[in-house]
C-alpha cells in the first residue's frame, strides 16, 4: 500500500523542517555525496538554509536530515510510541536521495535499523555479517569498500510503503534508481542495549561492594607474582601459577554473591530515562495534566493559578514507565522524562530529590498505574504530606488526576 506511512513525514515537511529556521549542518542536517567508492561529507558552517540545502540536492549530493522527531510532531509521537514498546532508546533519521544517486558507503550499524520507504524508491543490497565477531556489534563499522563485500543475501528494491528490517551487523547500501528520487526514514533502537552493555554496569560495582564487605578481596597479592605470571611465563610449569589462577576463579565466582543487579537495573533505567522522548498528550491526558491546566493571564493579572489537589482528589501516573526511583549516594532521586527535550540530549537528566519518607507513596504510584488512586492513600505520615507530594508530582506533569481539577 503506497499510502501506509502518508503522514508520517514527506518531502514537505522537510522543506517545512528548513524553513524553520531552526536546522543547522553538522548539528541536524548531513549533505553526502558516494561516488566511484569515495563517501564524501559537504557540510557547510551555519544554518541549513533551503536555498543552500536545495542547490546541495541538485548537485546529485543525498541529505540525512537527523532527529526529525525535533521538528516533526507526528514522527516524536511515533517514536515515543515505539520506545515504551522496547524498553529502549529509539531513535529517527531521514534520508532524502536524488534520482540515480548514493549517498553513503557500504557499512553495518550498531543499531536495529528499520528502514520506511515514503516516497519513491531505492535499490537495496543487504550482506550476513562477514565474521563472528560482526554479530551483533556494540559498534558502527567504518566505511567499506565493494572489495570487501561477497554476495547479498538480500537485493530488493523499496517502494512506498515497503519496510526493511535489518539487525546490527549486518552490511547494506541503498541506490537511487535513475527515475525517481527516494524518501524514506531509518527507524532505529537497542544500540549498546545487550547483555554485555549490563555487565559493564553490574560487574564494577559488584567489586566495589565486596571490596567494602569481604576482607579476601583487600588481601595483598603474592610478593613474587609478576616473576612467575603474565604472558611470558604462560607455558612455564610451575604450581604457583596453578594456585595463582585458582585464587582468581574463586574470587571471580565469589563476585555474584555481590553483585547489585536491581540497582544496576536502575542505573540503566535512568539512562534510558534521559534518552527518552517526552511523551505525547493524548487530549484527555493534556485536559487531566498541568499541562491543560486553565492558568493565563486576563484583564490585566493572572487567574486560574492555583492548583487544588485535595486527599479526595484521584490521580495516576501520566504513562507507564516515564519515571523511576533510584538509590543513590546522595540520596533518594526520582528521575523522569515529561520535561525532556525532543532534541537528543539538549538537557541535562530531569530527577527530583525525594525525602526518604516519601519513598513509600513513589512506589505506591508507581506500583499502582494504570489505576487512579486517591491522595488520602498515599502512605505519608500526614494529610499535609500527601497532598504536598501529590501537587509536586502533578507541577512536574508526572501525575495527571482522574477529572479536571475544578477552578475555586
């Protein structure tokens, strides 16, 4: 179906992006030219002006406009949608080509690439990885040469409204054919998302927590180690070596015993958090928010300012997984997204600081979405306390209430 993707973003809107005034080369937009195996990058300084960026793209050169989702409210909804789905940042660009033309090298990525033809169409060449250790890679490849490549294992050509999936690892080259122009976004996610990525995180602070707790791991090493150990010993035949890589398995088995795998969890959550588009108010969610809430300035003042939560007034999270309680060593810290900018980390991590007492009321809520529940519930010690947290809460747009709240 050509038209299963209309709306999502068009060449219209990238003209639309430009005119903004808002796209800057480097920053938010890629000029690229790939000719007789040579990827070039044509960047000017400055702001992308649609005279420049539209003289660029008769010249043959491709544009790879990054981050829609920083001037498209349809593709941040779509991906704001995708990122609670996988649990993942999930990322966006677009790549406008001219007919006949390539603008990038062959290469393999370090991202789940989900490829949407919107317009026109493109020749792929997609390749298995060569060997195993471009499986699944934590990173990007360089720019490859065709010497480099075997056969595809995939050539296809995509028109609107086709996808093509491919996972990290795996090498592709898309081209223009010589009549049409091509459109299409490359959805992307799970980048540096994998097993070994959570070890990183786990493993040191386990050794740091049986460092503090378990006297064996503070025990000094064998005076004479470095004379019977390292590489230029590693065929020697002598038991201490045997003892010495015995100590070193043991330790190492130990270390699970230590390791804080919730709190590691958490540390990634809050990653993640920072990563994350602000999420999308549907009009029943923006009417139940601050964001709705009537407060403006009229005949001459500000009126319909203040906002009355009561211990009757019912309230939930705004969205599954858009904040998360942490334990850290300076204290208890909510981190959330609903003030995040829809430009990739233009902000610094959104987090509130949270009296240890008001730990147990964050876990309530947190535990309690998707259902409402009133403010007297919430397991503070006072009435005060309650309605306090709750209007915190609601002023931060994490919490939205059942109805309206009604103007006194």
């Amino acid at each position: 179906d050509p038209s299963y993707y209309a709306g999502l973003f068009s060449t219209a809107d990238f003209d639309s992006a430009l005119r903004s005034g808002e796209v800057h080369f480097g920053t938010h937009l890629d000029v690229t030219s790939y000719a007789e195996g040579v990827r070039e990058t044509h960047n000017p300084s400055g702001r992308a002006l649609p005279a420049v960026v539209w003289d660029f793209y008769q010249n043959e050169c491709s544009l790879r406009l990054l981050c829609p989702q920083t001037f498209s409210p349809t593709v941040w909804h779509f991906l704001s949608i995708l990122q609670e789905h996988f649990g993942s940042m999930v990322g966006a660009n677009t790549y406008l080509t001219p007919p006949g033309t390539q603008g990038f090298a062959p290469h393999y990525d370090d991202i789940e690439a989900f490829v949407l033809q919107l317009e026109g169409k493109k020749h792929w060449r997609v390749y298995s990885p060569r060997r195993d250790a471009e499986v699944l890679p934590q990173f990007s490849s360089p720019n490859l040469t065709q010497a480099e490549l075997g056969e595809p294992m995939l050539e296809t050509v995509l028109e609107a409204g086709d996808l093509l999936y491919f996972p990290r690892g795996f090498i592709h080259q898309g081209k223009c054919l010589p009549d049409a122009h091509s459109l299409h976004i490359t959805v992307s996610s799970y980048q540096r998302n994998s097993w070994g990525d959570f070890l990183e995180k786990l493993l040191p602070a386990a050794l740091h927590m049986a460092l503090e707790e378990d006297v064996e791991y503070r025990q000094g090493l064998p005076m004479d180690y470095l004379r019977y150990m390292g590489v230029a010993n590693s065929d020697a035949a002598d038991t201490r070596r045997a003892a010495f890589v015995e100590k070193v398995q043991s330790l190492i088995k130990k270390l699970i015993d230590y390791a804080p795998i919730d709190a590691a969890v958490d540390q990634r959550a809050k990653s993640f958090l920072h990563d994350c588009l602000p999420p999308v108010l549907t009009p029943s969610e923006k009417a139940r928010s601050v964001y709705g809430f009537p407060a403006r300035w009229q005949d001459g003042g500000p009126c319909h300012v203040d906002i009355v939560i009561t211990k009757d007034t019912e309230v939930r999270l705004l969205r599954h997984g858009i904040a998360r309680l942490c334990n850290e060593e300076g204290g208890v810290m909510l981190y959330y997204t609903t003030e995040n900018s829809r430009e990739y980390h233009k902000e610094e991590p959104k987090f509130l600081e949270i009296d240890p007492e008001f730990t147990d009321s964050i876990e309530f809520l947190l535990s309690s979405y998707p259902n409402h529940v009133s403010v007297d519930t919430l397991p503070c010690e006072t009435s005060e306390d309650k309605i306090s947290l709750a209007t915190l809460l609601f002023e931060k747009g994490i919490l939205t209430t059942k109805k309206p709240l009604l103007q006194v």
